[in-house]
C-alpha cells in the first residue's frame, strides 16, 4: 500500500431545514463539486456513502439509490454506518481503496432529519448511543456530554463562559459559510443565557438536527494529475473505537478514541502538531469541541479553555477551528458530516472558501466523532 491518495473535487448541499429527498440532496453535493463530475462518475470504481438512516426511509441499499441519481450504475457501492461519524469512515475506506490500487473512489454521506417529529428524531439519534443501560436509562446524548462537561468542570476548571465562547466563535463563522444552517452571530450573554438543556448546557451549546448531503472525490496520483495540477493529498489517515457506554470508560474527562486515531493519523503523515494550520472537529456539543482540542494533542488537559478565551481558535488566531461554523452552526446532518468536513478542508486548501478563506494555509485536520465518542476518525491533508 504505498500509493498517494489525492481529493480532486469536493462539494456539499446546503445544511439545514430542507424539505428535500436524500436523493435530491445528493444531487445537490455532486452539482457543487467543481470538476465534470459525470466524467470522473464513469471512471469510479469504489463508492462509499455514510448514512445512519434516521426515520427509516431508505435503510437498504440507499448507496446504490444514490450513485444512481448520480447517473452511474454497475460499480461497487456500499452504505456505511458508524453513527455520526459514518462519512468520516466513509472517506477512510475511498482512501484505503485507492491504496488498493482503485483509480478513483467516491466517500460521502447523506441524512434526511427534519422529517421527523421531534420524539422519533430523538429515537433514533439515541440508537447510536448504548441501547441496554445509557438509552433504557433515559439518558439523551446532551446528558451524555453534559456529564463529560461537569467531570471536566470538576477536574480542570472548566466554566460555562468557556464552552459558551465556542458557541459565539462558530456562529461567527458560519455567517461566511452559504451553506451552513444558522447565518445569525450571537452574544456571549445570549449563549450564558439561553435555555438550559442538560446542566450545564444550554441551548447554544448544542448542534441542530439538519438535513443535507457531502461527496468527496479521491483518486489516485496518475489520475489526480490529470484533472488538477494542484492535488490535495490525504497524508494521514487514523480510526479508533473506545467503550460505547460512557460508565465503561475509565475517564470520561477524555475522548480515547479521538487520542488513538490522531496518533495513527500524525505518524503516517509524518509531521508535528505545529505543522497543522487548522481543524474542522466534531463540535455536537461545546464540549466536544473543547474536548478535542486537548485530544488531538494540541493544548494539554485543562487547558483548551483559557485558549479557547485566548481566542486562539479564531479565524485570526493560532489554530483557527471549526471555520465552517463547525456542527454547532454549519449544521449536523449525521451521515454527511464527516465528509462535510473534509468538503471544508479541501476548499480552504485550494484557496476558494470566499469570505472566510484563511491566509496561507497549507496543512488541515478533520475530526470526526460518533456518538459519544465510540467511534472517531482523523484525517490530515495537505498541499504542495
């Protein structure tokens, strides 16, 4: 396995309250995408689509459903589910397929939310949590992440203030971001002040649920230079899993599954922590954006926080995160938000993110959890 995986083309749907198809949102991503994607359909050899299904619509065969409206038959193509983060595995299995010798590859996701009512959305959302105790139990995912907050309050110091910043920073971005769901900047004090969830998050803390749909092309170095003489390069790839419910865990003030696939992801890619110049993490609530931050290795536990006041996560700041507007404000449509990420990276990459493209950017981190952490993928990528 010693072949380059490049991504060649990359686009999304709009995030958000929708009223579409998953086909249709599907169509959406592959019109986005800036190369002849009808073109690179034909020499597609592997396609992989994260959806978690939420109501049920198309819970078989909804890869082959897609590929089709995207105009191609008779290739491999195969749903892939790992919960919020089925996309981020989605892109990991195109990229190891390249490896494999497939000329090109397709990862993306797609997941219709909003039309359910709000009780089966959280039926379903819950499934990807453990169903035996923590679900039985009544235990939501923001009672899930709220625990994790309160023992990393506890530990470090952590407060409201903190996690609430996060919230304000990427509504902030998510305002230059056409596709994101929320276009609305907020106050630290609304955010402070907002209904109250899971003690002790509040409403701004949480992502929303959100339909919409990404695709990511890959293909490998002969066929990557034919199509752009800049290729991104996918120069690390890493997955972990940890225990699902959150009472297994010897601590719950970490992610071990986020710890696990960056360590794999920054070997392969053979570089320093310093080297990356930003990071699109799984924000589905505060917390776990803070959490990553310590996580991934780039501020020590317990002290993302004062960082995160620093406002060294800001567009203008040291490592700029989630400049998307992240889940919280780009929007959390399950299956699609891996590759959602990666859509993001790409663009900041080859320099066409509009208003919010960050300066001299050469290297980018993708993070993508499932549900309360059980399952995480990481990806670098970089260009020349």
């Amino acid at each position: 396995m010693s072949k380059r995986v490049a991504v060649i083309a990359a686009g999304q749907s709009k995030f958000g309250t929708l009223g579409k198809s998953m086909k249709e949102l599907f169509i959406d991503a592959l019109k986005d995408c800036e190369l002849n994607t009808k073109e690179l359909l034909t020499k597609t050899e592997e396609v992989y689509i994260g959806n978690l299904g939420v109501g049920g619509s198309q819970l078989g065969n909804p890869a082959a459903l897609l590929i089709e409206h995207g105009l191609r038959t008779g290739i491999s193509a195969q749903r892939v589910e790992n919960a919020c983060a089925s996309s981020g595995f989605a892109f990991r299995d195109a990229y190891r397929a390249i490896r494999s010798g497939a000329k090109v590859s397709i990862a993306g996701g797609v997941e219709v939310m909003n039309d359910l009512s709000p009780l089966h959305q959280k039926y379903w959302l819950g499934v990807s949590g453990d169903t035996e105790w923590e679900r039985l139990a009544g235990a939501t995912f923001a009672g899930i992440y709220a625990l994790m907050a309160k023992r990393h309050m506890y530990e470090y110091g952590t407060t409201k203030e903190m996690l609430a910043s996060i919230a304000v920073k990427n509504h902030r971005n998510a305002i230059n971001n056409p596709k994101a769901q929320f276009h609305k900047e907020i106050s630290l004090e609304m955010a402070l002040n907002s209904p109250l969830v899971a003690d002790p998050l509040g409403l701004f803390d949480c992502c929303p649920t959100s339909d919409g749909a990404s695709v990511v092309f890959l293909a490998s170095e002969e066929v990557a230079r034919k199509y752009t003489d800049e290729p991104i390069w996918v120069t690390g790839s890493g997955a972990a899993t940890d225990f699902l419910a959150l009472h297994d865990r010897p601590l719950i003030s970490e992610i071990k599954a986020t710890q696990l696939a960056m360590k794999q992801a920054i070997n392969q890619a053979e570089i320093k922590h310093s080297e990356i110049d930003f990071a699109e993490v799984h924000d589905c609530f505060t917390i776990a954006e803070l959490l990553a931050m310590e996580d991934l290795g780039f501020y020590d536990k317990g002290e993302a926080g004062d960082a995160i006041l620093r406002n060294d996560t800001g567009i203008d700041g040291t490592l700029p995160i989630n400049v998307s507007g992240g889940l919280k404000a780009k929007g959390h449509p399950l299956g699609a938000t891996g590759t959602g990420q990666i859509v993001e990276i790409f663009n900041q990459l080859t320099e066409n993110a509009g208003k919010r493209q960050l300066k001299n950017v050469q290297t980018g981190l993708a993070h993508n959890v499932g549900g309360s952490g059980a399952t995480c993928t990481v990806h670098i990528l970089r260009r020349e």
